[in-house]
C-alpha cells in the first residue's frame, strides 16, 4: 500500500470527523498496488446512517485528504 501508516490512521479521522464514529473507510485503486506509481487516492466510504447531502460530505473529506496529501487528487465514493 502506497500511504503511510501515518496517513492511514489521519485519512480515519478526518472521517470519522465528518461522517461520524460509524463511518468505514477503504483506500481501493491504484494506491493499493505497490508496483505502481503516481495516482489519485480513490476512497470508499461506507455509512450506516442516512446522509442529507451526501455530495456535500464526500467534497468536504475529499478536501480535507487532499491538503493531507500535499493537494493530491481524492476521489471519494
């Protein structure tokens, strides 16, 4: 896996920050393959809950990941 431990444990919290304690993330995608190289960081976040405005929530993770991750592109579904 291509992100630190680090990262992983800050990607959790900015989560669980905004979508809540029951919220689940996992990296899929590109990052997922050490052999290779460069890429966005593609999120999957599972909610137990019913989000209002579930768009509005993946932008702000998005947002908060990608200032984590020196502005690169995060995808989140």
């Amino acid at each position: 896996m291509r992100i630190s431990a680090e990262n992983i444990k800050k990607i959790t919290k900015i989560t669980t920050d905004l979508a809540g304690d029951g919220a689940s993330v996992t990296l899929f995608g590109s990052r997922v393959d050490d052999s290779k190289r460069g890429g966005d960081v593609d999120l999957l976040v599972e909610l137990f809950d019913v989000v209002d405005n579930p768009a509005w929530l993946a932008a702000r993770i998005s947002a908060r990941v990608s200032r984590l991750m020196a502005e690169r592109q995060v995808d989140v579904r």
